[in-house]
C-alpha cells in the first residue's frame, strides 16, 4: 500500500498560505511531515486538519498553542464518538439477542 501525500509546496500554493505558515505548524509539533524524494511532504489523512489549522489561524487568529488544544480535543472528540458508536451496536446486539430469548422463552410456556 502506497502512501498518498501532497507537497508542502502545493498544499501552500492550493490554498494561497505561505510555506512558512506550514514550516512553523511542523516546527511546533502541529503536522509530522513524511520526506518523499528530499522534499517535505503532507500525508493525504492530515490533510484535513492541516486544512482545519490553517482556515483557523488565518481567519480566527488563533495561535499556535491555542490551535495545538483544539486540535487535541478534536481527536478526542472522534476517539469518543467512535466509541459510542461501537457501544451502540452492542448494545443492539444484546437488545437483539434478550428479545430472541424472550420470544424463545414464550413459546415454551
């Protein structure tokens, strides 16, 4: 499996930031680059929150530790949801099988 990455170069020129923009978010632990052929490069899954960070720094002014928080917290907030995702089909699994053995249960009285 191949991994899909985009030049740091090209995702500054795609969304008109400058390099050093994404230089300092690496510098301060924000975005792990992948080295592809001498040149610092993006994964394609951190693209999106690359994405995140940028909009919020340029739009909402929001420093570099401050963008280090939400940033935790949104992986936080998708761990969690995850999470409750895979306790709610459980739970559905154990609905479903305490109704079988409720109707199984019937038909032996």
């Amino acid at each position: 499996m191949s991994v899909r990455y985009v030049t740091i170069n090209e995702f500054s020129e795609f969304h008109r930031v400058d390099v050093h923009l994404i230089e300092e978010f690496i510098h301060f632990g924000l975005v792990q680059p992948l080295e592809k052929e001498g040149r610092p490069c993006i994964r394609e899954e951190d693209i999106e929150p690359l994405e995140t960070m940028v909009r919020l720094h340029s739009e909402l002014d929001v420093n570099l530790a401050g963008l280090e928080a939400i940033m935790h917290m949104r992986r936080r907030m998708r761990h969690m949801r995850a999470r409750i995702e895979e306790l709610e089909r459980r739970l559905q699994r154990y609905e479903a099988l305490a109704a079988a053995d409720r109707r199984g249960q019937g038909a032996n009285n």
